[in-house]
C-alpha cells in the first residue's frame, strides 16, 4: 500500500540517526542511503514549515538509567565511545528541530515527545531510522497508541537483519499505519 495523504500538521520523527548507529551495517539498505533519505526528507518538511524531531538513543555514562530487566542478549559491556550518542552531523543544526533523548526503544515512553507534538497541534507523523524492527517499529507504535496516524518511510529506514526489516514493513507496519517510499511522501508534501 502506498501513502494515501499527510494530515496539514504532520511531523517528520528520525529515530536513532546517531554517529554510534550510522556505522553499523544496515540491512536492507546501507546507512548512509538512508541518512540521505532522511536528509532530503527532513529539508523538505523544514521547508513545509513542519516540524522534525531528532531522537536519539543515550545513556548514562554508569549505566545507571539503561533498561533493567532479565534478557537472553546482555548488555553491552564496554562504555561506547564518545559521541556515539550525538545526531549525526548532516542532518543537526536546525535550531527549529525537536531533540529527543531517549533511554528505551520507543521514542515516546519516558520523553515529552507527546508533548512536543501535542502543543504544535501535530495529528500524523513520519516515522523513518534504524533499526526497523526495534527503534522504529517501537516508536510507530507508541505514536499508534497514543492516537497519532502513522506513516512509515519504508526506503528511510534499516535494520541489522532484513528478515527483521522485512517482516516489520510487511506484517506489523500495515497495522499501525500506512507505508510508502521517501518520493511518495515528498510528493505529497508540496500539499502544505
């Protein structure tokens, strides 16, 4: 299915496009496509005179805020370098952009990112970024369940794993949402 329209306040939601996820492969497209993606995507809603929010991933250097909780994949070990954690520098610097720090996979649980949205009138958004299957796909349904439409820029998104990439585009992104590419969304744009 393909993009159907975007609401006249629709925001633009990059997850995780951060100097310590950017370097890892990406599955089914590279990372730095989709960061040009974003790019485009990103200068295109600026130029609407909507908003882009920035989220991105972070925790304390102690470790002290990561999610607890039994896993079979422990946490990484080592302390990731510095600036790991900054928006990547092609698409940071807007003063107008929303900058989220997250501590989780979703965008939306414990930040103010509903409340960013909600004070700019905001119903719909775009969601894009890595990786697919968790950043993403929690964040496009945390926008889900908090009563926002949903778009989801299947081109402007990666994963590690594209079966991973695959089966959320496929099976769960159709629930929550509608999915198209980058150039459906930006056609769509000019509507603003």
């Amino acid at each position: 299915m393909s993009v159907t329209t975007l609401d006249p306040r629709t925001a633009l939601v990059v997850v995780d496009l951060q100097n310590g996820v950017v370097g890892l492969p990406g599955a089914p497209f590279p990372t730095s496509e989709v960061v040009e993606r974003n790019v485009r995507l990103a200068d295109a809603f600026r130029a609407a005179g909507l908003p882009v929010v920035l989220v991105r991933v972070s925790f304390a250097a102690d470790g002290a805020d990561v999610v607890p909780g039994r896993t079979e994949r422990a946490p990484r070990a080592e302390a990731p370098p510095a600036g790991w954690d900054q928006i990547v520098d092609v698409l940071a610097g807007h003063p107008e952009d929303i900058v989220v720090t997250k501590r989780n996979w979703s965008a939306f649980y414990g930040t103010d990112l509903d409340l960013h949205l909600r004070r700019r009138g905001i119903t719909q958004v775009v969601v894009t970024g890595v990786a697919t299957s968790i950043g993403v796909d929690s964040t496009a349904r945390g926008a889900h369940e908090h009563g926002y439409h949903v778009t989801l820029a299947t081109d402007a998104m990666t994963d590690l794993d594209p079966e991973a990439h695959r089966n959320s585009v496929e099976r769960i992104f159709p629930r929550l949402g509608e999915t198209g590419t980058t150039d459906d969304i930006l056609k769509l744009l000019p509507a603003h």
